[in-house]
C-alpha cells in the first residue's frame, strides 16, 4: 500500500459507461432540396426525445438531391427511445415505410440490433 493510499484511502473504482444504444432511421425523402420539413420533424423530435429524457437528437443526412436519409438518436435505452420518437415518425408523411434500426450498444461487431419498419 502506498503513502498515498494510506493517506487518502484506495481510488475508487470507475464505472464503466453504460452502452450508447441507437435508433437509426433510413427513409425516402420527398425527392425535393427543400429541408424545411425534415428540420420541422427534427424539432418535434428534440422535443419529445428531451421531455421524455431517453436520449439525444443527434443529425441527419440526406443526399445531395434529396432521394433519402438517415436520422441519428442515441440513448441508453433503444426501446425507450423509439417508444418515445415512433408516434412522431408515424405522424411524418415522407417517413411512411422507413426502416428503423434499433442497436442495442455501441457500433461494434456482433452488438444485438433489431429492424422495424414503419407503416407505408
């Protein structure tokens, strides 16, 4: 035991970082450069995903001519999360037919993922 130790008394241990589990939404976009509704359906998103305190709004992406893209949110619960961002989603006309994935960890190999699609 060190002087220190004896001094201060052992170091605590540190916690390990609980799993950052994901909700991912792959959709096809209205086909227009025109983001102001995607930027509506992410607020409503922010919104319901801070109210509920489940996780965080992370991005999108979208292609360049507005075919498709992705929403990013992550928590540390994948089910809670798209509990709380399913009605909103379901309530979005250009996300009918989305594919949801719900990761359940961190973005590593073998890490259990589930995939949902929303009604057309």
């Amino acid at each position: 035991m060190s002087i220190l130790s004896r001094l201060f008394g052992p170091k605590p241990e540190i916690s390990a970082k609980p799993a950052e589990h994901a909700v991912i939404v792959a959709f096809a976009y209205i086909g227009s450069t025109d983001l102001d509704p995607l930027f509506a359906l992410e607020s409503q998103l922010e919104s319901a995903i801070n109210a509920a305190r489940v996780g965080e709004y992370d991005g999108n992406e979208v292609a360049v001519d507005g075919s498709d893209g992705t929403l990013y949110m992550y928590g540390p619960d994948a089910d809670k999360l798209f509990a709380v961002v399913r009605p909103v989603l379901e309530a979005c006309s250009f996300m009918k037919g989305a594919t949801v994935k719900l990761r359940y960890g961190p973005p590593a190999d073998g890490v259990h993922e589930i995939t949902v699609q929303l009604a057309s």
